[in-house]
C-alpha cells in the first residue's frame, strides 16, 4: 500500500509540473505586454494549482465559441454602417481642432467611426438632476428606446427609470435594456427585473455568469459601457450606473459615489445607438441597425464635433487606450486627470512621464477612498514615481469619485466609462467621447476644479514618512497591477 501511495504521489506530482510546464510555454508563446506574462508566471509559480486554475478563468481574453464566431461576422456590416457616415456633412475634417483630428484618423483608419459635428452637449453631474432628465426623455419617447449599463442597482430614483420604461413599453415603444450579468447582479434577481420583462421589456444579460460555462468564456471580462438612446435623437452617456446614489453601497465606507453624465443631441446620437446595436448583437445574434443621421450642419450654428471611441472584445484592440496616449503626446499646456482606479499600463505611464517631461502640467485626481483594496494599494505604488517627475496628485476626500474624465490644454476633452486601469483598457466593453469643444471643456474643467478643492494634495515629504506596512502592501500589489 505505501507503494502505491508513493507511486500515486510522484504521478500527482509529475502531472502537476507536466501542467505548470504547457501553462508557462502558453504564456511565454501567447503575444501579450511583457509584464502581463511575467505576473502570470509569478502566479502559477507562487500559488500551486490555484494559480494554474486561475489562469485557465482569467489568463486569456477567451469569448467563447459562439460570441467569438458572431463578433467576426458582425465586423464588416457595422464597418459598412460606420463608414456612410464619412459622406455626410457632418463629417467636416477641415474645421477640427488639431486634438480631434488625429483621434478621427484613429478611429477612421481602425473601425470606420468618424468624428462627427453639429451636436449639442450637456454636462450633467448631479444624481437628482441626471435621473429625473433621463425619465423626462424617457416619457417624450415615441418609438424606441435602448440602454446598456454594468450596473442596475434598486432603489430611490433607479425605481423611477424602470417604472418610466414600463409606461414607456405600455405606449407601443420598443425598448431594449442590456445589463451586465455580473454587476446587475442583485438587480436581476429583484422583483424588478421580471416586472420588466412581464411588462413586455426585452431585458438581456450580458456575459452571463454561469457555474457550468467558467471554463468557456472568461468570467471577469465585462460590459461596461453606458449608453441610453432614445428615439436616435437623444443619447446619453458618462460614468454613473442607473443607480441612486442614495441608495447604492451605502454600507462601503467609501461615502457616495461621484459621477458625471453628458446628455447629447446631434449625429453622435446615432454611433452611441450603433455601439448599442453591436452590443445587442454580439450578446443576442439578433441584427439591427439605427438610421443614417441627419447630416445637415446649419451654418452659423456651432460644430462641436465628437469623436465616439468604443473598445472591447471583436473590435479593434487598445483603441481607447491608442486614443488617450495620443491626446497625452499632443497637449501642449496641460492634463488633468479623474479617474477612481488609476492602476495604468506601460504605454501610458510612458506617455504621462513623457509629457511631464516636456515640462506639461499634469494633475491626477483619484479618490482616498476607494472600494477595492486590490486597487487602492496598486495605485499607491505609483505615487513615488509620479511625483518624483512633477506629476500632482490630489486624493479626494468627498466620497468615492467615479468620474472618468480628461482635460488637455483646458480646450479638449476625453470623457466616458473607461477607468485608467488595465481592465478597463484592455478587456472590458468601454466607450469614450473625444469632445472638440471648448465651452463643454471649460465646464468640464470648473468640475474638476471643485473636485481638487474637495481634494488634499499628497506631497513628496508626506510620501517619504508613510509606514514600512503601507511600502510593503504597495510592492507585493504592484506585482499584480498587469492583472488588475
């Protein structure tokens, strides 16, 4: 019998490192950023068999079969769609600003989007004020209705949105609702989601989380777009949730959640309806398009022209994060950041100490408190660096802000639902507005600015006296920031 034990030990043993060994030659052969394969071999290496395991649910941006099939056959009609839109008027390349204009042949040359003018645009930053806007366009809704959002939460003016929907429905209006499984989750199983979908709401999962499908799609690739279109003439989209903030994680510690909408009119309508039809499709198989946008630019009104930036899985890779680095490498004067996850990649940091380096003012705002740990200490890791080549970061003490926006040379803006994270950049469904708007930017400035008043400043001195258990918890979560 000890024989038999100790032959059933070293089979164990030499299966386990036979699997460690393809796991590392599939690493080293898959082509990824360098530190992303090296945290994954510290992973496997450290932590035995759970690491192996982790790499199988995680390691690879793995769709799944059937979604994978779907996103290469959606590819070229919604190249098709997208590229009409560069006849139109509203397609006026000689009058961008120099930021927008390289942003458009990106996103041109990559996927077909245009950057496109002739649209109003609204900053919208209180809850109250979004919500109760949101319903308001919700009830003028005459024919359809479509919305994508990561999280649903119950509660306080989030009730409202669904109820306006069902009256919505009631009116003969078709309406669409695409939720991420994942962080929806607690919504999906409230009362609401069936009365939704009884009421006659085609209300989807996105990504759904199943036991049986761990080893079929990965499970922390996420839809974390927000968009609500109605009627293809008015859009919205930022970096809140449908969530009263009154009512959602008020047991974080973190305080309330700070977030920004922007409300639009205008030919960006219709890509925002666009990136929701390829969402719908990609989860439903179900194809639909919006209509053409009226292209028409009145002269004399104001051109506000928009460049709409979608990223994730079956389309073009990094597109937002190629979008970013390039607005960072054009700023002349200045970059103010907001971001409530700042854990970011190579390309990035190389472009933000780059432009430092020009001797551009840059300032990150991000918030003391933050509701992943994982996070919070991973970000910290960067602040010696970062300060060391004049980068100013403020941590802001009123709640956790949420907002994803950023400012350069206060004449040109990013804003939208990407976090500065590797999650965001690289894996999740995201979408960012590039707004060639000097108006809409200053607005956007003023905000952050009240956001720094509400801000401490952390200093170099500071830095240099936090405790060695803070440096401790900085390195060992810094190892892990490819992966975060």
């Amino acid at each position: 019998m000890d024989k038999i034990y100790h032959i059933l030990t070293l089979v164990s043993i030499g299966i386990y490192w036979l699997l460690v060994a393809l796991v590392t030659f599939r690493i080293v052969f898959k082509k990824r950023a360098v530190s992303v394969s090296l945290a994954w071999l510290m992973v496997i290496y450290i932590l035995p068999i759970l690491g192996v395991f982790c790499y199988f649910l995680f390691g690879e941006l793995n769709l799944g079969r059937k979604r994978a099939e779907r996103a290469k056959a959606m590819s070229p009609s919604f190249g098709e769609w997208f590229t009409q839109l560069n006849h139109c008027q509203a397609h006026i390349t000689e009058n961008m600003g120099a930021h927008i204009y390289k942003i458009d042949e990106l996103c041109n040359h990559r996927m077909g989007i245009p950057a496109l003018s002739g649209n109003t645009l609204a900053l919208q930053r209180d809850p109250k004020v979004i919500l109760n806007s949101i319903i308001t366009d919700i009830e003028q809704a005459q024919r359809s209705i479509r919305m994508v959002f990561y999280i649903w939460h119950v509660g306080g003016l989030a009730d409202a949105v669904a109820s306006s929907l069902i009256q919505a429905v009631k009116r003969g209006v078709n309406v669409k609702v695409l939720l991420d499984s994942a962080g929806s989750h607690r919504f999906i199983k409230s009362h609401w989601y069936q009365m939704m979908k009884d009421a006659g709401i085609q209300i989807v999962q996105a990504l759904e989380v199943r036991p049986w499908r761990i080893f079929l799609h990965r499970l922390d690739l996420r839809q974390h777009r927000k968009i609500i279109v109605i009627d293809d003439t008015v859009a919205y989209t930022g970096s809140m949730n449908l969530v009263d903030p009154a009512f959602f994680k008020q047991d974080s510690g973190v305080g309330q959640w700070v977030d920004i909408m922007v409300r639009l009119t205008g030919p960006t309508v219709n890509v925002l309806a666009a990136i929701h039809c390829w969402d719908w499709e990609f989860e439903t198989g179900v194809r639909e398009f919006p209509q053409i946008p009226q292209c028409r630019i009145d002269d004399g009104l104001p051109r506000h022209p928009i460049q709409v930036v979608p990223s994730g899985p079956g389309m073009p890779e990094y597109l937002i994060s190629q979008a970013l680095i390039l607005a960072i490498h054009q700023s002349n004067q200045s970059i103010r950041i907001t971001t409530p996850y700042f854990v970011p990649s190579s390309e990035l940091l190389s472009a933000l100490k780059t432009a430092a380096q020009r001797g551009i003012r840059i300032e990150l705002i991000i918030p003391h408190k933050n509701d992943s740990t994982m996070v919070k200490w991973a970000s910290r890791s960067y602040y010696g660096e970062l300060l060391d080549i004049g980068i100013a970061i403020y941590e802001f003490y009123g709640g956790l802000l949420h907002t994803k926006s950023v400012v350069i040379d206060q004449q040109f803006c990013l804003v939208g639902t990407v976090n500065m994270d590797m999650r965001s950049l690289w894996l999740n469904f995201e979408v960012t507005l590039a707004v060639d708007d000097i108006e809409f930017t200053q607005k956007l400035s003023r905000l952050q600015d009240e956001y720094i008043e509400q801000s401490y400043p952390v200093t170099d001195e500071e830095w240099q006296k936090r405790p060695h258990y803070n440096r401790l918890l900085e390195r060992i979560y810094y190892l892990f920031n490819p992966l975060l």
